[in-house]
C-alpha cells in the first residue's frame, strides 16, 4: 500500500505547480559539466524527439525502437527488450529468471494508471528454511548459488506475457519477433561479451558448456553466436505463453530437475503468479517518485532516504560529489539500510511497517541523528523512538550479488517503463535446460540461508527473509520513474492534467541498486547533471553493515581523505580485485525536458555495448 502521507493528491499538486521546477533541472538541456572534485568527461546524452529505449545490449536497444516504430506502446517494447535480452546478454537477461516492470501508462484523456508487475521467482514446495545448511547447521558454501538447487521457480515468461496481455498494444508474437531473430540468426558479439562467456559458472555444467562455450573452443569478438534451442522454445511462448508453465516446456524443466535433483516441479511451475501490486509513491523536491514495493526493499529504503535528505539543501553544501554531500548522502544510506535490515521480506508472507518507514516525521526524527560533521559509527546508531515496532527477533543474512540488468522505455504518447530483472549471479545458476536452452536462476541465495551467519556482501536482515515454500526472496531491485507536478486549471470545476514523467531509472547490482538509484537521482534533481553525467559520476555506497564506506575506482581521492578525517572506514574499490573490479551497477536512464519534451538517454559507459536508441 503506498504510504498515504506521501501521496501527491491533486491539491497539493495544486499547491507545487506554483512552485518553479527546480532551477537544476534546466542543467538538462544545457549539458554543462558540473565542477565537481573529479573528471570524467561524458559524451552529450543521446536525444530523441519521439520515443527511447536504453538498454545494456544495442541489439536490445534497437529491438524496442523496432517495436515502437511498428506502432507498439512503451510495454510491448519491454517485452521485446525483456525477451531480447534473455538472447543477447545471457548474463543477466533471462527466461529461467524473475523482475519487476514498473509501468506508467496513458489511459484516457488526463488518465494514467501505474502498476508494479512482480515476477520475482518464487521458492519451490520443497524449500525449506535450513535447506542450505549441512548436519551441523552450517551454510554448505555454494549450494545457493550454483547447480541444480539454487533455483526458484522462473517468473520472468510469466512477467512479461502478463504485462503485454494487459498494457500492450501489440500482439506477444509481434514483440518476441525480435528476439526469436536474434535467437536463430544469431548476433555478432563484442571482444567483452564473448569474454563474459568464459565464466567458470557456465563451463561447470555440460549443456552451458555446449551451448555458450563450444566445449571449450571459445566464441571470438565477431563470432556469430545463435541459439537454435532458444529459438525453439521462443516461438513456442510466442505461440502459447501458457506451455512454459503448464505445457510442454513445463514437463520438460521438471523432469530436468528431477534427473538432476533440482527441486522444481511440473506443480510448481503451474502454481506460479505474476502479482500486479500498486507501486510506492513518495516526493522528492515536489516530484512524485514511483518506485518498488515489497518484496523488494528498493522502494522504500529509496524514499526513506530522500525523506532524510529533503530536509537538507544539499546544492548549497557543494557540488556533486563534495565530501559535505557525500557525508549526509551516506548518514540517509545508514539509516535506511539499518531499517532493511531489520524489516524488509515477502509482503505475502510477513507484515511490515511500510507506511511508517515512508514517513516525513520519521525521516525528520532520523535528520536529528545525524551530526553535521562526523560519521556516525553504525554500532552507535539508534533508531528514533515511537515510529517502527520493535523488528523481529532474529537476524538473518541473505546473500546477495552480481548481476542484473535494468531497461528503460518512454513511448511517443510519455508511457513509461522502468525494469529490472536478473537470475541474480552472472549467468544465474549456471544450469542450462537441456533441449530448451535457457538458463535458470540462482534467487534461491536472496533468501537467509542461516540467521545471524554474515555472507559475503555483509548484509544484515531480519528472519522475515527465511526461505520457505511459496516465497519470494527479498530483493534490493528499484525501477523507479519520477515524475512532474500535475498541471492544474484553477475555479471551481478543478481539473488536472496528470504530472509528466521526467526520469525514468534503475540499475543492477545487489544493495549497491538502491544507492546507485539515490545517487543519480540526486545527482539530477539536485546537483543538475544529465543523465550520462549521472551515470557516469564515480558511485558510492554504505549499507549500515559493514560500517564501511565503498567509492567506486574513479572516486576522487581528496574527498576520500576529508571523509576519513569526518570519521569514515573507506574502502575504494580496486581494478585488480576480480570480485570487485573498481566498479559496478549500470544505470541505463532516460530523462524527458519537461520544457521541449526532448528524451534524453544515458547508457552507462561501464558496459561497453550498450546503447541508448530513440527515433
Ligand atoms: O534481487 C536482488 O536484489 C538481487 N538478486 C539482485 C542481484 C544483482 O543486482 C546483482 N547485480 N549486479
């Protein structure tokens, strides 16, 4: 349920529209380098009078633009970028996955609708809470990441196929065409992607192994790589979504789990539910935000932390990325990640404070913790009295990790589409399905393998993450779409045009999602970068535990020494750790000038073959 202190009702849009638009935005158009402590000189983002699509894989890219040129809305060409990124970056694009699409579309003349479409996998019938753990209670290294057994039961097919049934213009076959092409007739791959397919995840399992690295005669930069197998199973959906989940692809993935000992079964498959839920909707700055409900915890630790931040004016503090702005920038990440920790799980299955988290008051009474000079420690942090209940007893720990993608569509007619989706580890699980040729998930290491035992990103959460039959797992996902005030016609017949959208964003990268979402959207509605600047700026990140503040590479080092001096353990990451290459997330972002309705697309540059395409 949104929080309802943070809905913009039209008289309080009212009221904003006699508000100029933040004097940052007009940055937009203008595309000045900010002066900011560090250098990196961005391209000009990408323009478009009519529509956009930025994605992580130009194929994708322009397999929306061809949607939307054959008259599809912003949905059908979500659908042709999800199936399409399931061919051409099986890294994070999926079938055998799960994600979110957050959607904001036209229905009638000063009608939107907004809808969250939930296709987050699901744990299977056999799951249990200690199924990770060995005879002495200790997490078996491993078990939830790789194999047959890491799997949750897909939602990704599910995701998309409900969403263009109801919010599509097009037919699904129309929207799958795309991929089904690229699928058969193969696409050409760059030096990084036919390196990405060396991965050790896919040469432990044969049939990966067959598919994506020809048994060990590698695919070469300029490779031709098609998928006949995906091919196959592609226009099977195409022609009857419903097989991948009662049909014969159902049979088939569960009799590939049984032989294999994998735990997804022909009933799982059938009793899988895509959950249409209402988006979170805060404001920032008059803006309204819509973003992630649970079972992510993206959303609302993202407003809880522009609900911190609102009460500062952090241009005066500095420019983008200035140590006063880093330090109250990460006292919100503190403490709105110390309220993940403790809270956040499957809506379906636990209760949540969710309003109470999203509330101005409680975000003021936060602002009172923080001192204006010195970190807090995290040890030392003390959530504020008579807000939250008290958390569940015991602390759990999930694992989470490496990759995910995240596209953004805007359609001629200003529908909007942000999606996040992942199998979670690069390359999921590992396991390709023999005779289908996807591969699956490895959600399964989202949940809390063992309460209290810390993994390997140090995150803390509350037992309302334990893994059981049925669930979701929590994730740190954040599509999010902001968008303008309501334009309102004042007398007594009160009539308003619904607020247009002005970002549209998202980003891979486990935790890391939520601050990099904060961070760009920071980034633009205070500091005025454009989108390819937000992107580009190095990124930092603080979870509550580790107490420990992450900057990216590319971070400049005389912040880094001033945020010492203020009291902060800093950890810059380093090229040469093959874990943590000195960067990460992706945010792939579009942004509309609210003055020309110009888009404006940014493709982060930490990917080599993305692309942002409009028309
Ligand atoms: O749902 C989640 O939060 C994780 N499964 C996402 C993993 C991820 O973003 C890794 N990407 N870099």
């Amino acid at each position: 349920m949104p929080p309802s202190t943070h809905i913009l009702t039209c008289a309080l849009a009212l009221a904003v529209t006699a508000v100029s638009l933040p004097a940052q935005t007009a940055a937009q158009s203008a595309a000045q380098p900010a002066a900011n402590p560090y250098t990196i000189v961005s391209p000009p983002p990408v323009r478009a009078e009519h529509a956009m699509v930025v994605t992580v894989q130009h194929d994708a890219s322009d397999a929306g633009v061809e949607i939307l040129k054959h008259g599809g809305n912003a949905v059908d060409a979500a659908v042709a970028v999800g199936f399409a990124l399931a061919v051409v970056y099986p890294f994070a694009g999926n079938l055998g996955g799960g994600g979110f699409m957050l959607i904001r579309t036209h229905t009638g003349p000063n009608q939107v609708q907004t809808r969250f479409l939930d296709y987050r996998e699901m744990a299977p019938a056999a799951a249990t809470a200690n199924m990770y753990l060995d005879a002495q209670g200790n997490v078996i290294p491993g078990a939830s990441i790789s194999g047959y057994k890491a799997s949750g039961v897909p939602g990704t097919v599910a995701g998309l196929c409900y969403t263009q049934k109801h919010f599509g213009k097009l037919s699904l076959a129309a929207d799958m065409a795309p991929a089904i092409r690229l699928a058969t007739d193969g696409f050409v791959l760059s030096a990084d992607e036919a390196r990405a397919l060396h991965s050790a995840n896919l040469g432990r399992f044969p049939v990966s192994a067959e598919i994506f690295q020809r048994n060990g005669n590698f695919y070469q930069a300029g490779d031709t790589f098609k998928q006949p197998l995906l091919a196959a199973t592609l226009r099977t959906i195409a022609r009857d979504p419903a097989d991948f989940y009662k049909g014969d692809i159902a049979r088939q993935i569960a009799a590939f789990e049984q032989a294999n000992g994998g735990l997804i079964t022909a009933a799982d498959l059938a009793a899988y539910q895509v959950k249409d839920r209402e988006p979170l909707t805060g404001s920032y700055h008059g803006y309204t935000i819509l973003t992630a409900p649970p079972p992510s915890s993206g959303g609302i630790v993202l407003l809880e932390i522009l609900n911190i931040l609102s009460g500062y004016n952090l241009p005066t503090l500095g420019a983008d990325r200035t140590p006063k702005q880093v330090h109250f920038i990460t006292e919100a990440f503190r403490r709105a990640f110390m309220d993940r920790a403790d809270y956040l799980g499957d809506p379906d299955f636990v209760s949540m404070p969710i309003q109470q988290m999203a509330s101005p008051a409680y975000a003021a009474a936060w602002r009172k913790t923080i001192d204006d000079t010195r970190a807090t420690p995290s040890k030392d942090l003390v959530r504020p009295a008579g807000f939250l209940p008290p958390p569940p007893t015991a602390s759990a720990t999930p694992h989470e990790s490496t990759q995910t993608t995240h596209f953004s569509v805007v359609d001629s007619e200003g529908n909007a589409v942000s999606s996040t989706y992942t199998l979670n580890f690069g390359f999921g699980s590992g396991v390709t399905v023999a005779g289908l040729g996807f591969l699956l998930n490895d959600e399964m290491d989202d949940f809390t393998s063992k309460p209290g035992a810390p993994n390997g990103f140090g995150l803390i959460q509350s037992a309302n993450n334990a893994i059981a039959p049925g669930k979701r797992p929590l994730s740190a996902m954040t599509p999010t779409i902001v968008v303008g005030p309501e334009a309102c016609r004042p007398g007594p017949d009160l009539q308003c045009k619904p607020g247009k959208p002005l970002l549209v964003l998202g980003s891979p990268g486990g935790p890391t999602i939520i601050t990099t979402v904060a961070n760009d959207l920071i980034s633009i509605l205070d500091n005025g970068l454009n989108v390819q600047q937000a992107a580009d700026a190095p990124r930092f990140h603080h979870q509550y535990l580790p107490d420990v503040l992450q900057v990216e590479k590319a971070f400049p080092l005389d912040v880094v020494d001033k945020l010492k001096a203020a009291g902060y353990t800093i950890k810059r990451n380093d090229e040469a750790d093959e874990h943590n290459p000195g960067v990460w997330g992706d945010s792939e972002m579009i942004y509309i000038d609210p003055k020309t309705n110009t888009l404006l697309g940014g493709h982060d540059q930490r990917h080599s073959f993305g692309k942002a395409a409009g028309y």
